[in-house]
C-alpha cells in the first residue's frame, strides 16, 4: 500500500515557533483570571494575540485586568460572572459567541476550597467545592463546544492540582474534585476529538501568588517545607504555568487531547 503523503515527515520547511503559537484571531474565556495563576494564563494567551476575555466575580477587580491588558497593547474584554451561577455562566458563553462570532479557546480555572478537618465537613462543604471546580468546569465546556463543535475548532483546558493524585489533610472535596476533572478530560476529549475540538488539563504543584501569600507569611516553614519537598528546590512562578497553557491552547497541541499535564518541579515524580 503506498505511503499516504501525512504519514511521512513532510519535505517542506517547518513552521516558525511563533506561527505555531500565534493566537491572533482566537477568542478565549479564561475563567477566575483576575488573579493568580488564572491571570498569568490570561496574559499568557493575550500576549500570544488572543482577544481575552477575563472572567472572575469581583467586577472592579475584573476591570482592572482588563484595563492592564490594554494598556499594553492586548485585547481583553471583562466578563465578570460567578461560574457556579448556571444561567450566568451559559448566558456568558452565549454572549461570547454572538459578539466575536467565535469562541476558539476556554480555560477552566475558577474554583474554591473549604480547608477543615473532615470531621468538621459538612455535605454542603463538599458539595460547594465540587460544584465550583468540577460540575462549573463541565458546564463551561458543554457551552463553549456548542460553539466549537459546528466550528470543527476548539481548545478546552481545564486547571487541575497535583492534589488529584497526593493530596493535603483538610481538603478531600478540592482533592475529589479535580480528580474528577481528570476524568472528564478523557471522557470528553474521547467525544470531541473528531470535531478538531482538543481537551486537556494542567495540574500545578504549588507556585507563589497572592492567594497563598497570607499562608506563606504565616506559617514560613510550610514554604520551605514545600520547596525541600520539591526536586526543583523552589516554588513555581506563575508565568511557568501560562507557557504551559499557551502550548495546550495553540495550534501546536493539535495532536494533544485528552492528557493531564503536570506542572511541579517533579514533586509527584519523587519519592
């Protein structure tokens, strides 16, 4: 059977890195990108030329990623909505769509935590953790494929934790979520990959950022704690995980669905 000319390494030069991770043209939803390592990705993707569009609950804080990313030159737009609000989140996803005609790009990365013993955990404790980061992300991703899908276009990422596979003492609904969103990773990216729809996690280790900054100044032995623990010997930066993001929302991870990539300075690797 003669060789089909896309199953050999092709003859002609190959793409600049910069074309492959150009993303002008593409909108994305970032959700929770006011601060943290949503923001980082926000900038990530808007440096790369996507129009961002910023989502988080607090409007004034929204606003003023918004107003930073242009005054340096980028395109965002502020979306401010809380992602545990169903017809908010669907209504916004919708909303997307009819004013850009696209939606190329979600990121999934809102969500809280309640930090108590378990015996001190109630249903509702659970339930809330659950719902912001597994039962929000699978909304978003059922809207944002509406779009994509008739497209034949699109990138779904999903920010997990290196606490779906170790995890802390307080935390079970914020360790059995994000294994969860591991799942549905696979599950949807199973059912969208014929439609070109890629989908695809990140599980950060730990990285420094104004949320845990309060945890750090408290209790500094925690901090070294975590960075002896780590192989890398430090924290991460959260500009390291928006190169991660841009990779899995570009045209270079065309290939890339359905994976869960780590990102921790090799703390899950170690023993």
């Amino acid at each position: 059977m003669p060789e089909r000319a896309m199953d050999r390494i092709s003859d002609a030069p190959p793409d600049p890195p910069a074309r492959l991770f150009d993303l002008a043209g593409r909108v994305a939803l970032v959700t929770g990108s006011s601060r943290g390592l949503g923001w980082a990705i926000a900038r990530a993707l808007a440096a790369a030329g996507a129009q961002v569009v910023l989502n988080g609950r607090d409007a004034a804080a929204v606003a003023a990623c918004e107003s930073a990313l242009r005054g340096w030159g980028l395109s965002a737009q502020a979306a401010p909505f809380d992602v545990t609000d169903a017809e908010a989140a669907t209504e916004a996803v919708r909303a997307i769509a009819a004013r850009h005609g696209r939606l190329d790009i979600l990121v999934s990365n809102a969500g809280g935590g309640v930090r108590k013993p378990v015996l001190d955990q109630t249903d509702a404790d659970f339930r809330a953790v659950v719902e912001s980061h597994l039962a929000a992300g699978f909304r978003l991703a059922r809207e944002a494929a509406r779009v994509m899908v008739p497209a034949g276009y699109g990138r779904i990422l999903f920010i997990s934790s290196i606490n779906a596979f170790i995890a802390r003492p307080t935390m079970p609904g914020y360790a059995a979520a994000k294994a969860g969103l591991n799942g549905l990773v696979r599950a949807l990216a199973v059912e969208l990959a014929p439609s070109g729809v890629t989908v695809n996690a990140i599980a950060p280790g730990y990285f420094l950022t104004a949320g845990n900054e309060a945890l750090r100044r408290s209790d500094p032995a925690f901090q070294a704690r975590i960075a002896a623990r780590t192989p890398a010997g430090r924290w991460g930066h959260p500009d390291e995980l928006g190169a991660a993001a841009l990779y899995l929302c570009s045209a270079a991870a065309s290939y890339t669905t359905g994976t869960v990539l780590t990102v921790d300075g090799a703390m899950t690797a170690a023993i």
